[in-house]
C-alpha cells in the first residue's frame, strides 16, 4: 500500500468514527483505478489521469505541508496590531446597483487585484497605476464569486461566478494584453454559491444552491464531474490545500465535507446549541488541519480536523452577521468580515489583534503579499489596511 493511501485511511477511519458518533454511515474508500459512468462528467467518479493529478499534488503538497513552519518574512501577529488604514480605491463597479460582492488578489502581481459588482461585472484593477486594466461583462445577475488561476508558464486566467446560474473564464491574450472569453459554464439549474481554483491548477470546482457540485477541466474547458444531487442546498465551499477535500456550508448549519476523487461524504459537520442558519463561507488553514466557518449568525467556530470537533468559537456580538472568514497563507491569522466591518485573530491563541470598523459592512477580504496588507470590500470601495508609514 502506498504511503499516500495509508495516509488516507488513517484519515479516513478517524471521519469515520466521528460519523458514527454522529450516527452517520460512512462511504468505503476505494483504492486503485476508477472509471468514468456511462454518462461521464454528468454523474460518475473523476477519471483515472484526473485522479492521478490529484493524488500526485496531494503527496507533493502533504509532505510540504506537514513540515512547514510560517513562511520567512510574513508579518507576525504582533505587528498586525498596529495595522491601520493605509489606501483606499473610491467608486468601483457601477453606482447602481452599487456594491463590491467579492474580491481576490493576484500572486504573481501583487498590485492587482479582482472585484466582482452587484452590476453584474468582474473589473481587473491595478493599485499601482491606480487605473482599471479590465472590466468584463456577461454575467446577467450579481457576480457571487472572482478568482485567478495563475500557473507559470501559462496565460492568466480570470474565473467568476453568479447567481445568473453560471460561472465564466477570460484568458490573457499576449498580444492584445486583452483577456479574451474562453467558455461559459453553464451546468448549474441555481445560484453558484461556490468557486474554488484546485490546487493542481488544472480544474476549477463551483457549487451550486441546486444541490450539486462540478469540476472543470481549465486546459480543455470540459466537464469532468457534476455530483448527484444532494438533500440539500450548497451555500458555499472550500478546497483542501492538499487538494482531495471539498467542504461545503449548507443553510442548515452543517457543513458536509466530500472526497474530492470519489464524491463520498467523508463527514458531515454540525454545530451544537445553535439556531439553524446558513454556513456562507469556509476556508481551509494552509497546514490543513483547521476549517473556519460561521458556527452561529454571529460567531466564529475553528472546527480541528484531525478530531472533527469544533475545536473553538468566537462570540463577535449579536449584531455582527459573518460575510467572509478566512486564514491567511501562513496559518497564524485569521479573519472575519461582516455587518460590523473586519477583524483579525491569532490563530490558537484567539487573540483578537484588530479590527475595523470605520467604513461599515465589509462584504469580502483577501490577505495581500506576506499578510503584511489586509484588502477589504467595502460598498464600492476597496479599502487596504496595514502598518503605518
């Protein structure tokens, strides 16, 4: 047996308890070669050289992971303290019907950054030019989600999703400087409430309130999966930095998390002594072993992985209702936008190291370069915090 899989058992096994102290029947993993259904990319098991990829940047990804210690030169948490509002870009997107719904920041070109519009528009802009490099339109409701797909060697993609049912990619054009259409994605019957770039960069997955979850080939723009339709509605989702989990947020508090090679359920999450509510954002820890979600309306939960327990909770007040949680790359900070604006937090120590409030809602936020800028959506603003000159 490979060391990959006697991995995934041991992961595996320690899902399956919690399922069955949650009185949950556990899906068999499978091991060897898969084969696509009859109807392969609709409702099937990825194909084998899919799986393939993916276990290989699973076993590249977990080794590094499981060694890693916080990046050199990211900001520690005690600096973040002193974070302050440093730049704020005014009048994005259109005044009607105004608001910022998403925003992501690129890697390669740290000054760049995506913003998605209730005006239905995903615009490229480039905080050092302090110009609007793009603005590409097709979307024909609000646009849920924006990303890029940035993989050395190849054109820079930009990737979207909304709640007109379908999901969109632009490419850069070298000799235009342009980004031009690659496909429209139109699988989904509802809302794609989910956009997530594998880390294999090769596919793309979006969930959808349909009640299912698909995977896109980004080289030749195919359909690999569509999963069957669950028992409930998808209200957001996550990747795994490993890449072989895919969690997802329903409207009924839980969060269900799937074997990305699969489509099993490999847990089903639910928080203790709350009202029902909708989980509408989560995002895996760097390392891998936490995953951040809303545990009520108004509190953050940190649920540990490796004991599938929510591992802890923060109270944020009655009146702050959970927009956006994230961690950033190097796994000490994490962070929270909503109706009462943004704040950060240690990552084990549950430190509260600052927050903001002074522009209202912050709808959406990214960590920039280093952690060492935090960006935030704010109305139509973007709005960049970080240490004082």
């Amino acid at each position: 047996m490979s060391a990959f899989f006697s991995e995934f058992l041991t992961f595996y096994r320690a899902l399956a308890n919690v399922q069955a102290s949650m009185g949950v029947a556990p899906a068999a993993p499978t091991e060897g070669d898969v084969e696509m259904s009859e109807e392969a990319g609709t409702v099937g098991i990825l194909p084998e050289k899919v799986v393939a990829q993916i276990d290989e940047t699973h076993q590249t990804l977990s080794v590094l992971r499981k060694k890693r210690k916080p990046p050199a030169g990211y900001i520690a948490p005690t600096q973040v303290k002193t974070f302050t509002a440093t730049h704020t870009i005014p009048s994005l997107h259109s005044a009607s019907p105004a608001g910022i719904t998403s925003i992501a920041i690129s890697t390669s070109n740290p000054s760049q950054f995506l913003t998605g519009g209730n005006d239905k528009i995903v615009q490229l802009y480039d905080r050092g030019t302090d110009k609007v490099l793009a603005s590409l339109k097709g979307h024909t409701k609000k646009v849920n989600h924006v990303a890029f797909r940035e993989r050395e060697g190849e054109p820079t993609m930009i990737l979207s999703a909304g709640a007109d049912k379908i999901a969109r990619v632009w490419s850069h054009d070298a000799t235009s400087g342009e980004y031009i259409p690659r496909t429209t994605i139109k699988t989904h019957k509802s809302e794609v409430t989910g956009l997530a770039v594998h880390p294999t960069s090769t596919l793309l997955a979006l969930a959808s309130a349909d009640k299912t979850y698909s995977l896109h080939d980004l080289t030749t723009f195919g359909q690999i999966y569509r999963s069957p339709e669950s028992l409930e509605i998808f209200s957001s989702m996550a990747i795994h930095p490993d890449g072989t989990l895919l969690a997802m947020g329903t409207p009924t508090s839980t969060i269900q998390i799937f074997d990305i090679r699969s489509g099993d359920v490999a847990a089903t999450l639910v928080p203790s002594d709350s009202a029902p509510f909708t989980v509408n954002s989560l995002n895996f820890s760097e390392n891998g072993y936490h995953l951040l979600a809303p545990a009520s309306l108004s509190t953050l939960g940190i649920w540990d992985l490796r004991k599938q327990r929510l591992g802890h909770s923060i109270p944020l007040g009655d009146n702050f209702k959970v927009n956006k949680v994230a961690y950033d790359f190097s796994a000490q900070l994490l962070g929270v936008a909503g109706t009462e604006g943004l704040r950060v937090f240690a990552h084990k120590s549950w430190e509260e190291l600052v927050r903001f409030e002074e522009g209202g809602e912050v709808s959406d936020f990214a960590f920039g370069s280093r952690s060492k800028e935090i960006w935030g959506a704010n109305g139509r603003d973007v709005r960049i915090w970080g240490s004082p000159s």
